[in-house]
C-alpha cells in the first residue's frame, strides 16, 4: 500500500506540473527539471535514500531563500508563487512522505491548478483536471486505508544509504500483488461513479451561466505576458518573417451564415503611421487619441448610420488565443462590436480599429454584426487635417498628425535613391493613388523576389532605402515598408498595416482557422479623395478580380487531424464563451422537450401493450386456443431453457479457452457432486431436528455418504497423484446422493 501512494502521489505531481504549461510564466525550465527528477524518483523509490542528509535538512532553507530573492529581483507576483510551488512539489514528491506530508503534497498539487484553471479556458487543461482529480482521489483512498491499517504511524525519514522496505521491491512484484488483492468489480463500480459524476457536473457547468473567474480574482494584474505575434505598437524588419514559422492557431471565425466569402479577408490588427529606421510604429498623436477613446463598455459602434452596406458571414462570433494582441482582428467595417462582459475598449472607427487596454490573459472572444468586406476605407478626415496643416502648421501633440503619413527617410542619399525609383516608376509623371500603387506594385515584384530571410546590401542609407536599391528579395515588412515610402515620396499619405490575411475552413465544425503563419502586413494609400485604399505588394497576396478572388475565399477545407482536434476546442468555446443565456435556455428547453416526448411515447406504448394484453385475455378461450397457448408457454420456456444452460455453458468454455490452467473438468465435476450431496445432508438433517429416528439403514447410508464426500473432497482439493480413481468416485457419489433421498 505505501508503494502504490508513492505510485499515485508521484503522478498527482507530474499532473499539477503539466497544468503550468498553460500558464505564460518563465517557468517552464524548471517544470521541466522538477518533473524528470520526479519521474526518476517515481520509477526508482531508492533515489531518495541515496541523497545525503544534509541535503535534506537544507533544502527547505535553499527554497525559501531562492523565493526571496525570486521576490526581491521579480516585480511580478504571480510568477514567483508559481515557481515556488514548484519547488515545493518538487521537495514532497521526491522526499519520503507520512500522512501530514501526503495532505500537503495534495494541498500543493491544488494550487497549480487552481490557479492554472483561472488563467485559462483551454480543452487540454480540462483533461489534465479530470486527471489530477483521478489521482488525489485514488491517493486519499490509499492514505486513509494505510491510516486504518497503522493508526499513529509516522513517516519514514530519508537516510543516507536506507530505504524503506516497501522502496527495496521491484515494480513486477508490486503489479503482480496489486493485481492478486484488486477487486475488480469495486474498481469498475469506481469508475462508473466517476465518470457519472464528471458527465453530471459537465451538464451542470454547461446549463449554469458562467462569469470571468479571472476578473473576479484580480490575478490579471500579477501577472503578464509578452505578445508572440510582434503586433503591438511598433513593427520591427523580420517580426513578421518569425512570426510565418509558428503554425498554432491565434485565432478561430464562427460564422453564423455558411456561404462562402466573396473574397480572402484581411484581419486588420494594427496600423503604423510613423516611420523608423528600424521599421514603423503608432505614432504618439494616434495613441493619444485611441486613449482619450477609451470606455468600459461591452458593446461598440462602428460605422456611421445610413450607410447602404453588403454585409456577409452573418454574425462573426471570433476567439483570440491569448498572447496575439492587445488589439482585436476585424475582418472589415462593421456595424456593432460585442464584448463578452463589460470592460475598458479603445477605439478609433476613422482607422477601423478596435483595442483592450491591456492584453488579455485568457482567450478573449466577440461578436461582430455587419461585416463588410470592402478594400477601402472612408475617411473623410484626414483631407481636412491636411488642409487645415498647410494653413497652420503648428499642431496639437495629443491628436494624430496626418503629415506623419507624408514623411520618410530622411537625408539626402535616401532621397537621391527613392527619387531614382520614383522616376522608374512614374516616368515624371503625377499619376492618381491607385494607379500608381498599381505600378509601383508591379516595379517592387519585377525587382524583388519573396523570400523569409534577407541580405542587405552594405552602403548608406536606412535599410529600407539600401533594399530598394538592390536586386536581394524580401518579406511582406519589406514590401510593405517600400511601397510606403514610395508612395510618401510621391505625394500620397500611406500607411503600414498588419494583421493577418487568410485562414482555412474546419472541415468538420465549419468555421475559419486563422494561424500565425497568415500573418501579414500591406498598405493603405489615401486616395485624396475621402478614402484610403488597400494595396499588397507582396508577391502572391494581391487582389485578385471576380471569380479568382470566390475561388480563393471559399479556401481549402482543413481536414487532418489536427483539424479535427482543433474542432474539439472550437465546441468547448461555443459551449463555455456565451454572450447571453440563449443557448443555454435552447439547450434546456430540448432536453425537456426531449424528456417530456419520451415519456409520453413510452406511457402510449405501455397503454397499448396493455390494451392489446386485456383484450387477449378477455377473448373467448376454448379448447383449441387453450391448448395452442400451453404449447406456445412450454416452447417459450424450452427455448428460455435451452439460452440459460447454453449461456452457461460458452462462459464455462470461454473461461477454459482464457484460462485453461485454472479449468479442470475433474476438480470442477467434484465440486458439483459437493454441492448436490451437501443440500441432501441438509434436508435429512432438518428431518432428524423433526424428531424421527435415525434407522440402521440410514447409519449405513451416512457411513457411505461420509467415504464418498471424503474422496470428492480430495478430487477437488488435493493433488493428482493422492487422487482415487475419479468416474468410480462419480458413481459411489450418485448411488450415495439416491439413497440419501430415500
């Protein structure tokens, strides 16, 4: 028994380290260190015995100092907790443990996941929850019997050089006994009552309305993650060229109407309007605007009123995993934004954007209502800012400046260089935005091929300018980033987009899969007329006319099982994300319905069985019928006969065929000679308590029952070669059972 708490009490560990991997903390090392070293412990018991003593005594010590200095350089609370309880199922897991030890070590074990369970809605965890609750129920089971067995014992104390007995045996013969003393059909019982109590508190979860655990703990701001997409507010040369190697999912679009889309959309994250020479970022002036936006709201306006629109996909209900961005993907314009509760949003409908305050700790899930797909976007703003810019100059700090959309590298090597591939470009002339997007495209794709790494050239100039001036091909930031300066060299305001552009369609629960390997970044020229159009230069990712586009929008269906497997979090989204009790009031009202309607069905099938048995009954019965009925019941009970016995008879043989070492038709016809002259003896012993005499005879019959019961004993019991000769043992038993009766 104390092997197999060392067995479950190991296991409960790993399990309560494996839930930390859905925490974003800087601990996975150490959970990596913590559970090989545990799983060492755990398949060799004498590991512990061999570590010195002192090592033990110092170790609660070591921890608590490592904590405190973790605390001191760390100014994140959550994380250190986390690496301390680390440390402390590391310690309890690998030292041996009495009852007190094995409650903390639970105790421990709990905390991982509780605090795993808050930061986190991901189906996987849910697995490993089923799973630790498995083993601390399996672990009390096995403490309290050992409490039961050894009242005030007390835990063995780790040695140098001595292990416990129970750690000295090998694993063979702990299964084998395990296996002699399990009772299997309590085990099974066991496991039908868990998985009873797991479906009907599934049920419970999925009918009860839920609230954000995360904000009701306050643990968001304990802890902090750092975005993987690389779109936050500045856009490096080669995030986006990183981010292209990552194939997880960072987002998932539920649409409510199937149709495919009429187009591939662009998942409009962030727009960068001032220009670095490391790349481009959102200018002071547009930050400060989007914060003056800020309100703690749960649903948001977009487009302006009495607009005439071609909405598509229905209601787009769309899951962000944690760690893509404080800003929210939007396919397009829109009408209305839905958060799931209320919090703070910052918004800025003339850029079609939509942010968090912070960056969500958790999956982070909205609605949008009238979607529309469009490449432009009106802004009726900027031409008057420019204008108002061209009268008056000086301008206010805590507003965008439009001119920053005008603005590139400066100095005069980058000018003679752009200036070079304007003139190859334009051939001096002043050509509208849209027709020289298209040109400037197709001079960047001639020039440049695609590429995820690349090699710029040595020389002067920003390291935009110097690619330009080469041959060496490049990634969308570079295209991107070349035709923005182009375009602000010739006159027109542009812009630097990024988000994610694509997705592919689940084959099996019908919505789009968008990854981080869609990750994209294009442009947006202001066409000086009211609205900014969008250009990808990339090579590839153009807009493609007509049919083209469709065909490209309905998107290879994802059927691997990868798909499949994503498909499974998709439905515990639906299920756990509600933006109201609809679903749940639906789902209830089917099962009443459902449970109702059975009823019904079987009261109207007992009623007309019993109908049709009462008629049958009260029918006329005359010889002919009376007789064919008695010959139905005697056939039916033959044939009920003949299932039994035949029933019996394949487990007699399947248990011989299984095992047929433990099957010997000899033993097993003694013991049923046992049992047949042992209810004789029993009913002559009830009629001597009734007072008869025993006569002579039945002295004389005893005698013989008392030999042959002796003799079926030892064919049963004894081995072979004691063994009389076994069918005239058979005989003397069946002559002996009929005089008995006599």
């Amino acid at each position: 028994m104390r092997r197999l708490k060392w067995l479950l009490g190991g296991a409960l560990a790993l399990v309560s380290l494996g839930t930390v991997f859905f925490l974003d903390v800087e601990a996975l090392g150490l959970v990596g260190v913590a559970g090989a070293v545990i799983l060492a412990a755990l398949v060799w018991p004498r590991l512990p015995s061999r570590v010195p003593a002192l090592v033990w005594k110092l170790a609660v010590p070591a921890i608590i100092l490592a904590a405190a200095a973790d605390f001191y350089f760390n100014p994140e609370t959550l994380p250190v907790l986390i690496r301390l309880a680390i440390l402390l199922v590391l310690y309890r897991a690998t030292a041996y443990r009495g009852k007190r030890e094995d409650l903390q070590l639970i105790v421990l074990g709990l905390f991982l996941v509780v605090v795993a369970g808050v930061l986190t809605v991901s189906l996987g965890f849910a697995f490993l929850l089923l799973l630790f609750t498995a083993c601390a129920l399996g672990f009390l089971f096995v403490i309290t019997l050992i409490g039961a067995a050894e009242p005030g014992g007390v835990a063995a104390l780790p040695t140098a050089g001595e292990a416990p007995a129970w750690a000295r045996l090998g694993w063979a013969k702990v299964f084998a006994r395990l296996r002699l003393v399990a009772d299997w059909r309590l085990l099974g019982f066991a496991a039908a009552l868990f998985a009873g109590v797991v479906g009907v508190s599934a049920l419970l979860f999925l009918v009860i309305p839920r609230f954000e655990i995360a904000s009701g703990f306050f643990l968001g701001k304990y802890i902090t993650r750092k975005s993987r997409t690389g779109f936050t507010e500045t856009l490096k040369f080669g995030d986006v060229s990183e981010l292209i190697k990552d194939d997880s999912v960072a987002l998932r679009a539920d649409l409510s109407d199937a149709t495919p889309l009429p187009e591939v959309p662009y998942w409009r994250l962030v727009v960068l309007d001032e220009y670095s020479p490391q790349g481009f970022k959102i200018s002071t002036g547009l930050k400060n605007e989007m914060l003056r936006t800020q309100r703690t709201v749960q649903a948001v306006r977009g487009r302006s009123g009495g607009r005439r629109i071609t909405d598509v996909g229905g209601v787009w209900t769309i899951y962000v995993e944690p760690g893509v961005s404080r800003f929210l993907p939007l396919p397009g314009d829109f009408g209305l934004l839905r958060l799931r509760e209320m919090q703070p949003v910052q918004t800025s409908p003339a850029l079609r954007l939509a942010a968090l305050r912070v960056e969500p700790l958790t999956m982070t899930a909205y609605q949008l209502d009238g979607v529309e797909l469009s490449p432009t976007l009106a802004d009726a703003r900027t031409a008057r800012l420019l204008a108002q810019d061209a009268v008056a100059p000086g301008r206010d700090e805590r507003t965008a400046d439009p001119r920053l959309s005008l603005r590139g590298p400066p100095g005069a090597v980058n000018r003679a260089v752009i200036g070079r591939a304007l003139e190859e470009i334009t051939h001096g002339k002043k050509l509208a935005a849209a027709e020289f997007a298209a040109r400037a495209t197709a001079w960047l794709q001639a020039k440049h091929a695609y590429a995820l790494s690349v090699r710029l050239p040595p020389g002067d100039g920003d390291d935009i300018v110097r690619w330009l001036d080469s041959n060496e091909p490049g990634f969308c930031e570079y295209f991107a980033a070349g035709l923005t300066v182009l375009a602000r060299a010739a006159g027109h305001p542009a812009r630097v987009v990024a988000g994610f552009h694509g997705g592919t369609r689940n084959a099996f629960e019908n919505y789009y899969m968008v990854k981080n390997s869609d990750a994209h970044a294009w442009v947006e020229i202001y066409d000086g007329r009211g609205a900014w159009l969008r250009a990808d230069p990339t090579p590839g990712n153009g807009a493609r006319p007509g049919a083209d586009a469709a065909r490209a929008a309905q998107q290879t269906q994802d059927s691997s099982w990868s798909a499949r497997f994503d498909s499974l979090r998709v439905i515990w989204y639906r299920r756990i994300v509600n933006f109201d009790s609809r679903q749940q009031v639906e789902m209830l009202d089917q099962v009443k319905t459902f449970t109702t309607d059975s009823g019904t069905r079987l009261r109207e099938v007992l009623e007309a069985f019993g109908m049709k048995l009462k008629a049958w009954a009260m029918a006329p019965w005359d010889k002919a019928r009376m007789v064919r009925t008695g010959s139905e019941l005697i056939i039916g009970v033959a044939t009920l006969w003949v299932l039994v016995v035949g029933a019996f008879r394949f487990r007699g043989r399947w248990r011989a065929w299984r095992a047929p070492e433990k099957i010997d038709p000899v033993r097993r016809e003694a013991g049923e000679h046992l049992a047949r002259l042992r209810e004789v003896n029993a009913g002559g012993e009830r009629q001597e308590a009734r007072g008869r005499a025993a006569s002579d005879e039945r002295r004389v019959t005893s005698e013989a029952h008392g030999g042959v019961v002796a003799e079926l004993q030892r064919l049963r019991y004894g081995r072979r070669e004691t063994w009389p000769e076994p069918r005239a043992v058979f005989r003397r038993a069946k002559r002996a059972r009929s005089l008995a009766r006599k």
